[in-house]
C-alpha cells in the first residue's frame, strides 16, 4: 500500500513507453533503462564518472562540515564574532552563490578545485547557521554546573557545547549533503569533461535517453545512499535524541 | 557620553567590514590578478550598467523564468502539502514518493525537460517549479501535522464543521511553516534559473555571465553577480516582509 503510488507511476511510464506513441529516444522503457544501468555499472569508465562527482562533492561537504562547525561553535559562544558573522551569513544566505562560479573558474581552474570550492561555499552557509543557533541556545544551567563543578573552557567546549549542539550540527549537514551533489551535478553540466553531470549532458546530446536516465537514477541513488549514511551515524552518535522526521 | 555594549558591538563590527573592504581594495589597486576586480571598481561597473538598458531585459528574462516556476510550485506544494497532511488515505499514497525522491538533486531531470519541452523557456520553467516545490511540500506538511490537537478540539465543541475547521484553525496554524518553505524555495528558485541559463540560454542573468566570461569581460561578470545578488536578496526581504503582514499573530523568530 505504501509504494503504490510508486508501483502506478511505473507502470504507467511503461505503459506508456510501449504504447509507440512517443518515439524511444523521447521516452524509452524501463527496460532499456535498466539494461544501460546494468551497463553503468559493469564499465569501469562509468564507475570513475560517478567515483570523481562523489570526491567532488565529499570533499567539498567534509571541508565545509570543519570549517562550519568551528565558525559556528565560535559564534555561538562569542557575542562579538556573532555580531560580526552574522549579518554576512544571513545578508548573503538568499544570493545564489552558483554565480560566483565563473569566478572560480579564473581562479582555480575548469577541474575539481572550482567545484570543490562552490560545494564548499554552499554547503557552509546551512552548517554554520544551524550550528550557531545550536551553539548559542545550550542551556544555561547546564553551563553554570560545569562552571561551578571547576571545569576548564576546553572541557566546556568538549563536554557540554558539543555534545547539546550535535543534533543541530547534524541537522545543518542533512541539510548541506543534498546541496553538495546538487551543485557537483551543476557544475559539471555547465563546465567539465568528467563526472555524472557530464555524463549525463553527454548521453542527451548523442540522444541516448536511456543512458541519460540510467545517469538520472545512479545520481539519485548516491543521493539517497548518503542521506542513509548521515542519517544511520546521526542515530549512532546522537542516540540520546530521536530524530522527528518523517523516512521511507 | 557612555556607549551601551550593545553599540560598542555594532561599531566594532562596523569597524571591521570596513577594514577589510578596504583592505581588499587597496589589494586590487596593488595589483590582483585582471579577473578580481575591487569593490568601488565593481560598484563604478554596476552602476553604470543600470543606466543601460540591456541589463533590464536579461533581468527581466531571468524573472521570467524564474517567478512563474515558483509560483506554480510554491502552488502545487501548498495544496498538495495541505492535502497530505489532513487527509490520511493521501498522505500513505503520495509521501512514499515525495519523501524518497526529495534527496535527489532535481536538476539532473533538466536535460529529459529539455528533450520533452524543448529547450526554451518552458523546460526551464518547469524544472523550477520541480524544485520549488519540495521545500513548499514538506513544510506545509509538517505545518499541518503540527497544529496543536487542542485548537482543532475547541473547534469541534464549539460546532465548527470540517472546512471551517480546515480554514480557520489547520491552514493558520501552518502559514508560519508554509513561509519558511515558501522562503526556501525562493532562493531555489533563482539558483535553478541561474543554473538553467548557464547550460542553455539566449538570455537572463546566466547567459550574461557566461557570455562575459566567454569574450573575457570581467567587468560584466562582475555587473551580473551584483545584479543575482540584489534581486536574491530584495526577493528574499519582500518574502519576510509580505511574512510579517500575514502572520501579524505570530513573533517572529530572531
């Protein structure tokens, strides 16, 4: 019963398919789409396209989640770097940073390191503001029991922000890992000579929609895998809090 | 005359920006490399393409694609989002969908859109309203699932039927979550139009940037960044703005 709508939307794109009113370059089957999966996955070339947009894209996350964590750890435990980070991370959190892409670039080159740096960019505004908030609203008491009971700043930090600010901190990252495999998926549609993007504006321009959408599938795959992935080591490093969202 | 601490802060931080703005220009005219030009440089540069007219019409373009995606999304997120969260039988039906397609980036689905609606403005379009429509979705979801049981019981004593229910207890108490949904999703949306024009457009803001960066001219790059970059938040200030006039019972968050 919970998949049926799922079950529907297939069989009717199959129904669909051979119904011959579209041509299959417009709208091929689920069988031939499957049969070019099955061909992704047994080409090592295809395997390096999707190997390269995963570095990209973890690279990118894994510097953003450092670099996040602390700026926002450090906001929301300093009054004077909130005031100062504060207004750039909320002023600019609306501007798409997508077109600072040019830039990068002149700046660091049409390979990886431009698009490791805008998943960098993306994926850091979502982690330091959750994060922040996190960090600024620990409770108070729980700050002054460590005060009293004599520990040190770093003990502080280490016992007490972290620990009250994780499931924020986890939250900021569930909602950056998608942003990280959006924006390695764009920049290798608009500019690059490898990874799934490209892979899959390549299959368009030879008319193999097939190949196309086995591309579309292998990208929401990894999508889904990391979301998994974040989720399942949330729930072993956060096991104190229940996560209240909703999972197929 | 004493400063309050609160003061102090915003001169400090003031202080601060300036510096570094300063800093940054003083490092152009010490010479950065020709593609990063310096703040007054960029504002000499966006000015004066606000006296010209073709940046109104790539703007207009870029709005063009970008304002009726989100409102046919933002639309289909609203009442499908609200559906699902009253109506139970929906909700088993439709979630398993949603929620397992929502961590896919759905721009991938572009170069099928561009196959089936051509690649002019329609596929673009459409693939905005795509993904404006999940954060809408979701949020007006939650929104309904969070409406205190309480309200909806008081309704009940006091004889309210099922629409007037719907109208004046369910849908208010999820407008502050459907705005935040609404608010995501706009600046979604001008990232997909920025993203769409830059794989495959005659015009908008996208195309500028990379028809600028394509014949070298720096000083335009720079004119279509600012101009992303006012439109996104000038967006985004009217959304809260429009938010505050809705929702004048609810405080907004900090």
């Amino acid at each position: 019963m919970r998949f049926a709508l799922i079950g529907v939307v297939a069989l009717a794109w199959e129904a669909t398919a051979r119904s011959g009113l579209w041509s299959p370059l417009l709208f091929p089957s689920l069988e031939r789409v499957f049969n070019e999966l099955i061909l992704f996955f047994s080409r090592s070339e295809s395997l390096l396209q999707a190997w390269v947009s995963l570095y990209r894209a973890f690279a990118g996350f894994a510097l953003a989640a450092v670099a996040g964590v602390s700026a926002g750890i450090l906001m929301g435990r300093s009054r004077f770097l909130a005031s100062l980070l504060d207004p750039l991370f909320s002023g600019t959190y609306a501007v798409p940073k997508l077109a600072l892409f040019p830039i990068f670039i002149f700046i660091f080159g049409i390979g990886s390191l431009s698009k490791v740096a805008l998943v960098f960019l993306e994926c850091l505004y979502p982690i330091v503001i959750i994060t922040y908030h996190g960090a600024r609203d620990v409770n108070r008491v729980l700050l002054w029991s460590a005060q009293n009971l004599g520990a040190g700043r770093g003990a502080i930090l280490r016992r007490i922000v972290i620990p009250a600010a994780a499931p924020h901190i986890f939250a900021g990252f569930r909602v950056a890992l998608p942003v990280a495999m959006i924006v390695v998926v764009i920049t290798e549609m608009i500019s690059s000579a490898d990874g799934l993007g490209y892979a899959a504006m390549y299959a368009l321009s030879s008319l193999k929609t097939d190949r196309m959408l086995a591309v579309v599938v292998v990208i929401s795959l990894v999508g889904l895998l990391l979301d998994w992935m974040l989720v399942n080591l949330r729930d072993r490093l956060v096991y104190w809090e229940k996560l209240d969202t909703y999972y197929v | 005359m004493p400063i309050s601490a609160s003061a102090k802060l915003a001169l400090a931080r003031t202080g601060v920006w300036l510096l570094l703005l300063l800093l940054w220009e003083l490092a152009w005219r010490w010479g950065l490399p020709q593609y990063v030009l310096g703040p007054l440089e960029i504002l000499k540069h966006f000015f004066a393409a606000l006296g010209s007219r073709e940046l109104y019409g790539h703007i207009g373009a870029s709005l063009a694609r970008a304002l009726p995606g989100f409102a046919i999304g933002a639309a289909a997120g609203i009442a499908l989002g609200l559906a699902a969260g009253v109506a139970r039988a929906f909700d088993r039906m439709l979630s398993p969908l949603i929620f397992l397609t929502y961590p896919v980036p759905k721009i991938v689905m572009l170069p099928l859109f561009m196959l089936w609606f051509g690649i002019g403005d329609l596929s673009k379009v459409l693939i905005i309203a795509l993904a404006c429509f999940y954060p809408v979705f979701i949020n007006a979801y939650y929104g309904v699932k969070v409406t205190p049981t309480i309200l909806v019981w008081s309704a009940l004593n006091l004889g309210a039927r099922q629409s007037e229910i719907f109208g004046r207890v369910v849908v208010p108490s999820a407008l502050p979550m459907i705005f935040s949904g609404l608010r995501v999703s706009l600046a979604l949306s001008f990232i997909v139009m920025f993203a769409t024009e830059m794989i495959n457009a005659r015009s908008g803001l996208g195309h500028l940037i990379r028809d600028a960066e394509n014949s070298l001219r720096f000083d335009l790059m720079y004119v279509s960044l600012a101009s992303i970059a006012v439109l996104g938040y000038a967006g985004d200030h009217l959304l809260t703005f429009v938010r505050g006039r809705v929702l004048v019972w609810h405080e907004q968050p900090a």
